[in-house]
C-alpha cells in the first residue's frame, strides 16, 4: 500500500506542514498521496515541490477534493 494522508478540511498552513512531515518519512523516490480541501494546497504543493525537489506527479479536482501525488526528491 502507498502510504497516503488525508487532510481534508484542514487549512493553511497544516496541510504543507504535515505533508513536509510525511515526505520526511518515506524514502527517496517513493510516492505520497495527499488528500486536501483547501484551493490553496494548489499553489502550495507546486511551491513545495519546487522549493525541496520534489516531483508532483499528479494533481487533481474532483467535488471539492485534490488530490496530489508527490515522489520524493533528494
């Protein structure tokens, strides 16, 4: 199973925080699945992702819900 957080209904600036964490916590090239309602985890886990070296594999919208998919960098 790949390891997944779900952080929804959480506001900024809690989901980047405990997405940081949870990328600490797998190795290097693995995949992370974030679930989040807050619109500004958009901009967020883009700026994450560029700032650390990580890759945002996948982004999505569906009923309010994104969903991302980072693999962790360096």
């Amino acid at each position: 199973m790949k390891p997944e957080i779900d952080l929804k209904g959480m506001n900024c600036p809690i989901p980047v925080l405990r997405t940081k964490k949870a990328l600490r916590e797998i190795d290097v090239g693995e995949t992370l699945r974030i679930y989040a309602t807050d619109p500004s985890t958009v901009n967020d886990m883009n700026m994450l992702c560029k700032t650390a070296g990580h890759e945002l594999v996948d982004s999505k919208e569906a009923d309010g819900v994104f969903t991302y998919v980072i693999k962790r960098g360096q």
